[in-house]
C-alpha cells in the first residue's frame, strides 16, 4: 500500500475528527454531541450526495455502463448476504446469522460518502450515478435476510411465523425507510434541476458543496463516540464475530475490485462500488431487524457493523482499497 495514499487519509480532518472522537471514549471525556444534531448532519450529507448524485447523473444520462454497474450493485447486495449467512451459521444461530448478513449486504452511507470526500481531496473524478447504486443497494440485502429467516428458521408452533410478521412493514421499513427515500428523492430533485433549472441548481451549490466537507467532519466525530462506545459489546461477541467483521470487508472489496475490473470502471468509480460492497448497514437493517427478528441479538449485528467494520473501512479501508484500485484498475486517458 502506498504510504502517501494511507497518511492523506489517516489526516484528512473528517478521519482525525472520526479519531478524536474515539480517542474522547478511550479517555472517558464527557465530549458529546447533542441529540438532534447527528439525525440532521445525516439528513444533509444524504439530501447533498443524492442532489449532486442527480446533476451528474443528468450530465451522463443512463448508458450501458451505468445501467451494467447499477445492476451490478444490485447483485452484490443479493449475494453477499447469502455467502455471509453461510460463513456466520457455523457459529451463530439462523436469527442472529440472518441479521448479521443482512447488515453486511446492505451499505453504509457515510462511509460512502468519506471515500467521495477522499477522491475529491486525492482530486480523483467519479461519476454521480454511483449515488443510485447506493440507494438501490439498501433495501435488498433486508429482504435476503428476512426471507432466510423465514426459509431457515426452526418451527416450533407459531414461532416461525411471528418471526417475520407484517411483511407490508417490513416492506415499507426496506424501501421506504428515511435514507432510501431522501437519497432517491434529493437524486431525482438533482436530476430535475439539472436538466430544466440551472439557475436553482447554481443556487444549491453553496448548500451541498460548501458545507459539506465541514458537516461530515462533525458527523464522523459523533461516529467515533457512537463507534468506542460499541467496543464493548464485541467482548460478547467472541473471535469469530470479530474476525468476519474485519476479514468480510476486504473480501467483500475484493470481489468488488474484480466486477470494477470487468466492467471496465475508471479508478474513482471501482473505489466506490469496492466502498459499497465492503461497508456495512448500522442504521436501516437494524431498525428493520428489531422489528421484523426479535429473536437475533442488536449489540451482534450493530456492534459488529458499527464497532469494527465502519472504524476500519473509514480510517484503513479505504486507502487500501485505492491502492489495489491503483495496482488493477489502468488510468483512462
């Protein structure tokens, strides 16, 4: 790995902020952000990508490539729970099996929007229509999961059933939760704008681009809080869970790697959709989780997710996915 590519991530101010944030836990500062505060920095960083995401997409249109990519993203999030329910049910029960795989063939926006936030500063180009395979990516992964628990589960009486009760919420939770939606909506409203209104579009620039780097670097010091604070759950969790939940991610990336490869992605777009099949749900699989599996355990899945994977994709990840990125990918003319 590149050392220079490693050190301009590990002190970009967003990673120091992610840092600073754990190392506030470590020491038992009071440091905290209110409450109201991470939902609406979260709320901006979707309603800005998904926005820019639609400009560009307006710009490059729905050609083969990006049609390939986003059914492509698509697969993976089919995929990737299936191959990690198989790897987790040699430890775990089929609940908390289903759960964890669910949490790792959905995405995790923010870390998405760190690596946007590191090829921007590595002045590398990536394209928009990557936001739509992020939105698009959330909601299968969810429904794999459910569908294994209600395929795997053991039946005893009515159990089964009440398992996954209420498939219209379930539903709905999966493709009409508060990420999916702000992200498709603010996606087409970038569109729009785009393509009948250049003047608003201009008008949204200070909004979705100004703030932006600003906004993420305090989200991702109330991550690293939220991140230490889950650490110690993973004492529960054993080695097992801790090992897939730092080995998953590369070999997820690495998969991704290879379909950027065949598809002939330009090295910003392979870094992202490696971004997306590596990182893992903490928000929208484990709400629907709670609802629809009570049965599996939250401080596995979110702990796993939150604890391990989203801390090593933002500050070690990453550079090591642009590097092999930079070993496999050739630079387009």
């Amino acid at each position: 790995m590149q050392s220079s590519v490693v050190l301009q991530n590990l002190l970009s101010p967003p990673v120091l902020f992610f840092v600073l944030g754990i190392g506030a836990v470590l020491v038992r500062s009071d440091l905290e952000v209110p409450a109201p505060l991470p939902k609406l920095f979260s709320l901006y960083l979707l309603l800005s990508i998904g926005f820019k995401g639609g400009v560009e997409l307006q710009h490059s249109g729905l050609n083969q490539q990006v049609l390939l990519t986003i059914g492509s993203a698509v697969l993976m999030s089919l995929l990737v729970p299936l191959s990690s329910y198989w790897i987790l049910r040699r430890k775990l029960d089929v609940y908390n099996a289903a759960a964890i795989a669910a949490a790792y063939g959905s995405i995790s926006a923010v870390t998405f929007i760190t690596a946007e936030s590191f090829l921007e500063t590595s002045h590398l180009h990536f394209d928009g229509f990557m936001v739509a395979a992020l939105a698009l990516m959330e909601s299968p992964a969810i429904i794999v999961g459910l569908l294994l628990v209600r395929a795997l589960a053991p039946r005893n009486g009515d159990s089964a059933e009440k398992t996954v009760g209420g498939w219209g919420a379930v539903l709905h939770e999966a493709f009409l939760n508060s990420s999916v939606l702000l992200l498709l909506g603010s996606l087409l409203i970038g569109l729009l704008s785009a393509a009948f209104s250049p003047s608003g579009m201009a008008k949204m620039e200070p909004f979705t681009g100004g703030l932006f780097y600003g906004a993420l670097s305090f989200f991702l010091l109330d991550m690293g809080i939220v991140a230490a604070q889950r650490l110690q759950d993973l004492r529960r969790a054993g080695a097992f869970l801790v090992g897939f939940a730092l080995l998953a991610p590369v070999a997820h990336a690495l998969v991704g790697l290879g379909i950027s490869r065949l598809l002939g992605l330009p090295q910003g777009d392979a870094l992202l959709f490696m971004v997306l099949c590596a990182s893992a749900s903490y928000i929208a699989v484990p709400a629907a989780m709670r609802m629809s599996v009570p049965q599996a355990n939250p401080s596995l899945y979110i702990s796993s997710a939150l604890g391990l994977t989203f801390p090593f994709n933002i500050v070690i990840g990453i550079p090591l996915y642009m590097a092999l990125v930079q070993r496999v990918i050739p630079v387009l003319p």
